[in-house]
C-alpha cells in the first residue's frame, strides 16, 4: 500500500446498520458524518469525486433521521450516502462527464435513476469521477490500496469512493467493463444488471450494451438500491425491469456452475489462474457439479463464442457512437481525447452493412450462452487478468469482463481474493433477468469461499 494514504480503506455497509436507526442509537445523519470523516480523509490522495454538496447531503440525512426516529422511513436505503458518476443526470449539480466541453454543465434535471434514489430517501454526496464520457480517457483517480495504481475505469470515483467508505453505495454504468472491474481493483461489489432493466433516462450512455449499475460496500447494499431504483422508475423503455423481490435474496446453493476461461486467460498471470482453480475445487468439495470448457460442449461453444467479445463490442459501440462524438469533434476537436478521435475513426470504416453483421454476431453468442441456462445456475471467471496494475494509463485490461457486456446477462464482482495484497473479485455471471439469482448464489458462493459479506 502506497505510504500517502490514511490507512488500509475500510466499506461503510448501510443497511446492516440500519437496525441501529430503529432503535435510536444511531442515525443517518451520524452515519453521514463518519463518511464525510473519512471523504476528508482520503479525498486528497484518490481524487474519487468531481464535486461534492456536503451542505445537501447534512439536510438529506437530518431528514431522514427524523423520518427513521418516527418510524417510517421511505424505503431500506433512507439515508444512505449515495454517489453519483458524472455520466449521470443531476438537477444541481454539474455533469461534466469527464469532458472539458462540458466543464460546468449543468443538465437542470434528475436521471431517472437520481430521482428513484432522492425519491427512496439516499444522501446523495457528490458526482464520483468517470473517465471521458464514461470510455477509455482517464481523468486521474488512484486506487486507494495503492495510489500508484488504476482504481479501473469508466466508473474510477466510484468505485474507489465506495472502497474507502465516503459512501455505502455509487451508480456506475457498464458497456464494456465499467463496473465489474473498477469493483474487483477497489475491492467492492459491483453489479451489472441484465441490460435494461435499470432506466437510463438522463445518463449520457447510450450504447446499446450500456447497463446502469452500481458499486458497493455489500452485497445487500448493492441489491437494495438496485432495487429500490427498479421499483421506482422501471427499467429502459421497452424492458420490464429487474425482477427480484424487495429484499435481498437469501443465499442458494447452486447446483452446477461453469467456469469460464474467458480470451482472458491468455493474458491471466498465474497468481490469477490459481485462485480460480481453486475457488472451482473448493467449490466441487461442497458437492457442486463444477464444468469447465474441457468437460462441457457447450461451456467449449460460449468460449468459442466470446473470444472475439472485445473487439466485437468495440465495433457495436464505434458505430454507435458516431452522435454524439460527431458532433462534438465538429464543436471542439482539440477538446477530446485521441482515443474518442479513434474511436470516430473506426466507426467511418465499419458501415451500416457492418455494424448489422457485429449485431448478427452478438446474437448468435447470445443464443449460445443462453443454451448454458438449461443446465447451469452460473458461470464464475476472474474479473481481470490480475489485481490492479501499476499506472493510472491505461486502466486496466477489460478482456475478462467483456462478456458480460456483450451478453447482456447480469455480472457481479463479489471482493473474495487477493494476489499481491491487493484485492481481487470472483466474477459470477447470471442469465438474462435472472438478477436475483446471481445475488443469491454471489451470496451462497460468499460464505463457501469464505467471504462474509456485511
């Protein structure tokens, strides 16, 4: 751990603090106060967040403890610090979305997803730092295990403010590997839903893989805004929302899991590798049927299928985002990045034509690992191909997160490993709308594993 810190980063779980709320001896507002200690803290060696409203944040939280003192508070996460990457809408303060375009811009409205959380009752704290426009440009967020390294990206100052405690909860969003690796660097969960059922109105992500998600201190505290957030507005339009029920779901033992490599493994370190096998045999000792690519046909398909998953999601989201980066290379060329420059670049030479034939693709791979769902409660695979890695450029290698973008299926990064000292998650993907049972088993495979989440 790099020496500039104050020390090892400590979550701050909210709801299994909640009962103390109940009952008087804690409050919201004292809950809110030990994380702005710790913001003040830490804040001046990660750089986590673009601007704060400490100011907004007391008054939410002394209205909610006055809420929870007359017991009826607006739903399981009154009350909880909450941050908001700045790819997101929100009514007073600025989304910059990691652009100097957009230094100061101020949107005038909530996200739909903003909304749910003030609407539930959560402190929102501050906008959490994203790499530009939520893509591959790093705006200088450190790991607060060790500031010399990437805390991951697109979703950087969320995943580094939920780690170290200044919030229980922050939303990120995920095409690529936004949220599941950031999770895995920082040693937080992290979930990526099914796509759509979170509704995205108001974040500046409009990729057809984007997914709304969120970072945080728990496994419950991930669920319960997720859900909290679904009930409230809905999933897209046109989805039907995350399915699950208003609690956490309990933990269930899955019957048959499979390991995926992932085109991961190539590039995997050994460190890595063994912590999966073992996790697999850990696993195959608790009686589950555990089958890897060299034992299941079809687990040999989906590899096969999502080998390409990177460069294939990368040319879906070149052309897809040919508006807005057009227009804004046509307003300020000098004021994006090279890497957004490229990225219009690639999309001139992929076509309409092209851009049908990577959705076609997209499909067939789908259709593959969906096969998987008649006989597999989950996959597992590692969220990266290592612990987080020195330097803040680039931030990091989404090789092993990718299929799950490009899937469409629910991800988690449950924070159960390390290599080096540093953490490491366990990736566990779902099948489409099957959210809820992704969290079950995250939380089954937690305790198994040897993980106990708070």
């Amino acid at each position: 751990m790099a020496n500039d810190t104050p020390g090892r980063p400590t979550a701050a779980p909210f709801c299994s603090a909640s009962d103390a709320f109940k009952d008087g001896s804690d409050t919201p507002r004292k809950f809110l106060e030990r994380c702005l200690e710790r913001l003040e803290a830490w804040e001046p060696a990660i750089g986590a967040y673009v601007t704060t409203d400490v100011a907004g944040a007391r008054a939410a939280a002394d209205a909610s403890s006055e809420r929870w003192r007359a017991g009826r508070p607006l739903s399981t996460i009154d009350g909880m610090p909450v941050g908001i990457k700045d790819i997101i809408d929100t009514f007073d303060l600025p989304t910059q979305m990691g652009s100097p375009i957009f230094d100061g811009w101020q949107a005038g409205r909530n996200a739909a997803s903003v909304l749910a959380l003030c609407d539930a009752g959560a402190v929102v704290v501050g906008k959490t730092v994203t790499t530009e426009f939520a893509a591959t440009e790093p705006r200088g967020t450190r790991n607060p295990w060790d500031t010399t390294r990437t805390p991951g990206g697109s979703s950087s100052g969320s995943a580094a403010a939920v780690a170290t405690g200044s919030v229980s909860a922050a939303l990120g969003t995920q095409v690529i590997g936004s949220i599941v690796r950031p999770a895995s660097y920082c040693g937080c969960v992290g979930f990526k839903p099914t796509v759509g059922a979170i509704n995205r109105g108001g974040s500046h992500d409009y990729l057809s893989q984007s997914a709304t998600g969120v970072l945080a201190a728990s496994l419950t505290d991930a669920w319960q805004v997720m859900i909290e957030m679904a009930v409230r507005v809905g999933g897209d339009p046109g989805f039907e929302g995350l399915f699950g029920p208003l609690k956490m779901p309990a933990p269930k033992k899955p019957a048959r899991v499979a390991v995926l490599e992932t085109a991961g493994w190539a590039v995997a370190t050994d460190a890595a590798k063994a912590v999966l096998h073992d996790a697999a045999e850990r696993l195959a000792r608790q009686g589950l049927a555990v089958v890897t690519r060299r034992t299941d046909p079809r687990v040999e398909a989906v590899e096969q299928g999502i080998v390409d998953a990177w460069p294939l999601s990368n040319r879906i989201n070149a052309f897809e985002s040919i508006w807005p980066y057009k227009d804004y290379r046509a307003r300020d060329a000098e004021k994006l990045s090279q890497s957004c420059r490229d990225r219009l670049d690639e999309a001139a030479t992929i076509g309409l034509d092209g851009y049908r034939a990577a959705l076609a693709e997209r499909n067939r791979v789908r259709a593959l690992y969906t096969a998987l769902a008649a006989d597999c409660d989950a996959c597992i695979a590692l969220p990266a191909p290592s612990a987080a890695p020195v330097g803040l450029r680039p931030t990091g290698n989404p090789i092993c997160v990718v299929p799950g973008s490009l899937l469409g299926v629910p991800a988690l990064s449950v924070p159960l490993f390390q290599e080096a000292g540093l953490p490491m998650g366990l990736q566990v993907l779902g099948f489409v709308d099957g959210d809820a049972d992704s969290f079950a088993i995250s939380a089954w495979l937690s305790d198994a594993l040897g993980h106990a989440d708070a």
